[in-house]
C-alpha cells in the first residue's frame, strides 16, 4: 500500500508509479487499486487491458472523471502511468494483464446505472431487482444528502431493495469468472456501500468513516479472490488510509482504515505498508469543498514534527525502510504527521493537519521529499462535488 500526504503532488503520484512499474516488472503484481470510484476506474481499466470497446488512449479515460475532486485521478501523472500499463499488456497474454480498480464507495447513481446497463444485455431476469433500487433512489435526484435526510425519517429507506438487488448478482458472480460479471457484482456492492455510507454520514460522528474504508478493505478482498491464488495488489490511497490507524490518534475515536484492516485480515507479514511526506512546496488543492482547483503553497512544516525532524536531518529525496529491531526515537515516539486533504487553506494551517503518529508503527516505510510541486490536472468537464464527509479533504 503506497500512500500520499495529499492528494495533489507530483512527486507522490511519480514515485508511486515507479515503485508500481518495478513491482509489476519484477515481482508480477496483479493489479492496482486506487482510492477512486468504481466505474471510473472501470473504464480507465478496460483502456489499459486493451479491450476493443476502450479508448486506445486511457488518458481519454482519465478526462471523462467528473466527481470533485477530479484531479485526483485526472492528471498528467496518472496519464503517464495508464499509458504505461498499456503498453505493458499488449505485450502480454490477456490472462496475465494487470488490471486498474477502484475501491471507493461514492458511485451510488452511476454503479446503479451501470448496473441497469449490464443487466438489460446479460441477465434480463435481474433487471426488476434493479429497476426496484433505482426507482427507490429516484426521487432523491441524485442527491446524497437528500436520500441521508430521508433516512430519519425512514432509517432503512432503500435498504431492502438493495439487498435484493445485491443478492441476485453476488450468487451470479459465485458461479462466474468472466470480469464483467464480477464488475456488475462489484456495482451492486457498491451501491449497498453508498447507502449505508450515506446513511452514517447523516447521524454523524465517524461511523461514516469506517464505512468507508471497510468498503475498500472488502473491495481488496474481492479483487484479490478475483484474480486467484497467489495475485497480489498494489493500493494508492491517502496516508491517512494506508498507515495503520492504531498507530495515530484515530483508534481513540475508534476509527479504522485499509492499513489495518489488511494487517488483520492478510497478516502483517504479508502487507506493506508505505507513507509518503513533504516539508514544503506546492499543491492542488481547492479553498472549500467544490471549489475550483489551484495551485496552493504548501509552508515549511510546523515544529517539532516530522516533516521538520527530516527537513533537518534527511536528504532533498529518501527512501527509508524501518527495521524491526533497534529502533530510533523518531520511529517508537509519537510525533505530529502532516496530511493535507482536498480542501487546503495553507494560510491557516490548522491543528488538524497534522496526525499524532507513530511512525514505525504506522508504515513498514516512508519515502520523503523535502520539496516537492503540484501535480499537472487534466482539462475536464465541470466537476459535480457531493456534500463534504469527515474528515475534510482526505
């Protein structure tokens, strides 16, 4: 699992991507998965697995993303990467493609759309179970807080009809290998996902969170199940969702995330887990949830945090992988660890930007760079930005 400490800088998304490329290379790695949505991380697959119905280049792919924040995935970076796993499997056998998922949980509309898609052409039989959930959603015209609010009054709204929905396709997908049924199975889990998140979002508090990120962790699962015995997996996410959460102040609001999730459900042994940081620099970043993308500078770090500790004491660039024996103070002691989100207002950089950590608990590695700049954002299409969740940006 390779993180970042936004979602923003070049160098993290640069890094991330040759450290993929060798571990695909060398180590035959199965697929990547990202912290982005379902289908849009469907289509950017089917480019990079050749498919005859794909866009030749993925880069036409990656510009059709249109959920805020759509640098995230949409930019030059990721273009350079995409492109390169392209070239990579149509060098391949098809079996031995390596594929390009996203684990994320807000698609609820567009995972049932695709949904109704499938089914209309493959299994006609499931399309009532489906026309259900969709017209139960119907009337919330696409809104996710709408569809939470109605939930207090009716705490289980659509759930039923989700359930039947997700039943039908995940004994479908038991008895089937092919990709595409397994993406309409992936769908529905995620529009089970959704409700439930959205639901959570509304009481409050950070059950939304956990939400979330056991989306992804069983999202993970699946895929790895998917893709057979020995595959193997390469995750892109925040920090604060690849470093092990028991390791920072989250386990005290009883927050978890897909760092510690796999440790516990793969074993330690079996997951790596790798921070990224920055002392200063630029980012893309937006002022406030939905707002337009800038390049924001991102200020020296604050004392006596990490980012300062190895602004002082590290090279410009380090790779640094911590032993399991012997440890210095900066890997056992806890230690403030910057994570800018989405929304950033590096003019007040506030107490919640930096995450009370334990380093050598928290990653099995960090790669650092003292300075560092925004990534290069692909034009796109206007971006529709759903309501904030906690916590901001991340």
């Amino acid at each position: 699992m390779l993180g970042e400490a936004t979602h923003g800088t070049h160098e993290f998304y640069t890094w991330r991507a040759a450290v993929t490329r060798r571990l695909v290379q060398e180590r035959g790695f199965s697929f990547v998965a990202v912290e982005g949505d379902w289908p849009d991380c469907d289509r950017v697959d089917r480019s990079v697995r050749c498919r005859p119905e794909a866009p030749a280049d993925p880069r036409a792919a990656l510009a059709a993303f249109e959920r805020w924040p759509t640098w995230m995935w949409a930019n030059e970076e990721v273009v350079d990467f995409t492109r390169w796993l392209r070239d990579r499997n149509a060098r391949v056998d098809e079996a031995d493609r390596v594929g390009f998922h996203g684990l994320d949980v807000y698609s609820l509309w567009e995972s049932l759309r695709e949904i109704l898609t499938w089914l209309r052409e493959h299994d006609p039989g499931q399309v009532p179970a489906a026309l259900a959930a969709y017209r139960c959603f119907e009337p919330y015209d696409e809104d996710p807080q709408r569809y939470a609010l109605a939930t207090r009054l009716v705490p289980h709204r659509c759930a039923e009809e989700v359930v039947a929905l997700l039943a039908g396709l995940r004994e479908r997908a038991a008895v089937a290998d092919r990709l595409e049924r397994f993406g309409a199975w992936q769908n529905a889990e995620v529009v089970a996902g959704a409700e439930r998140y959205y639901r959570a979002m509304i009481r409050g508090g950070r059950e939304s969170w956990n939400v979330r990120d056991r989306h992804m962790d069983d999202t993970l699962a699946r895929l790895l199940n998917h893709y057979g015995p020995g595959s193997r997996a390469v995750v892109w996410a925040h920090n604060t969702h690849v470093g092990d959460a028991r390791a920072t102040d989250m386990v005290d609001a009883g927050e978890v995330n897909i760092g510690q999730l796999a440790r516990e459900r793969y074993g330690p042994e079996r997951v790596v887990l790798v921070g990224f940081g920055t002392h200063s620099g630029t980012v893309t970043a937006g002022a406030a949830w939905g707002a337009p993308m800038e390049t924001m500078t991102v200020p020296p770090a604050r004392r006596y945090s990490l980012e300062e500790a190895l602004h002082a004491a590290a090279p410009d660039q380090a790779l640094l992988v911590f032993p399991r024996d012997g440890r210095p103070d900066l890997l056992t002691h806890e230690i403030d660890h910057r994570a800018i989100g989405v929304v950033y207002r590096p003019q007040r950089e506030s107490p919640g930007n930096y995450v009370p950590t334990v380093l050598g608990d928290r990653y099995d590695a960090f790669c650092w760079f003292d300075t560092s700049r925004a990534v290069r954002p692909l034009p796109v299409r206007p971006a529709t930005a759903e309501p904030e969740t906690w916590p901001s940006g991340v």
